[in-house]
C-alpha cells in the first residue's frame, strides 16, 4: 500500500520502546504499539530502492491505528486529524534517518511498505 512517508529525525531522542535514535539503525515507525519489533520492506516506488527495517517507534500521529497497519484501512491519520483531534500531516509511517537516506529520500513523499 502506498503511504505518505515523513522523516523521523530525533536523532539522540528515545523512541516509544526506550531505544535511543540514531543514524546506523534501519527503523521505522507505524502507528501501531502491536508492531514494535517487527521487521517490514519499505520501498520507495520513484525510484525502486528498498531496505529492510525494524519497528523501533509508534507514530506519526496515532498509536492504536490496528486497521490500517494490520488490515486494509488506509491510515487514519490521512484525514487530516488523529485521534485525538489534532492536525496531522497526513503521514503513514515515519522514517528513520538510514532507511530515508537509503530509499533516496529528498522530502516527504510516497512509499510501499509490508511486513517480512
């Protein structure tokens, strides 16, 4: 399913697991506490680039988001709003620094994800 990914950043920062971020780890974020530790293939379709990572954090914007991460939703969080309310910028999964260097990232922009 393509998703609009983000940057993670927070390079130095600890992730929703405790796990300090850095620049060396393939990981990624979903909005799901159920895939923490789960390995997935992120693709980026511009250019066919794709790196395996594991789920070290839970975000962008929602952590309960069961439907779209393990069923066929689309990610709630492309309503423009979370659960909570608040103004997403419509993101379906977050990128650590080494797979969006990885995928060739430039900016925010679409990409494939799966679990392994």
């Amino acid at each position: 399913m393509k998703v609009k990914a983000t940057r993670e950043g927070l390079v130095g920062k600890k992730t929703a697991i405790g796990w300090k971020v850095n620049v060396n780890v393939p990981f990624v974020a979903l909005p799901s506490e159920a895939a923490l530790r789960q390995w997935v293939i992120v693709t980026n379709p511009a250019n066919g680039r794709s790196i395996k990572a594991l789920v070290l954090d839970v975000g962008p914007w929602n952590v309960e988001d069961d439907e779209y991460v393990f069923g066929t939703s689309r990610p709630q969080a492309e309503s423009g709003k979370d659960k909570l309310g608040r103004t997403t910028n419509k993101a379906g999964i977050d990128l650590g620094e080494f797979v969006w260097f990885s995928l060739g990232m430039t900016d925010n922009g679409e990409v494939d994800w799966r679990f392994v």
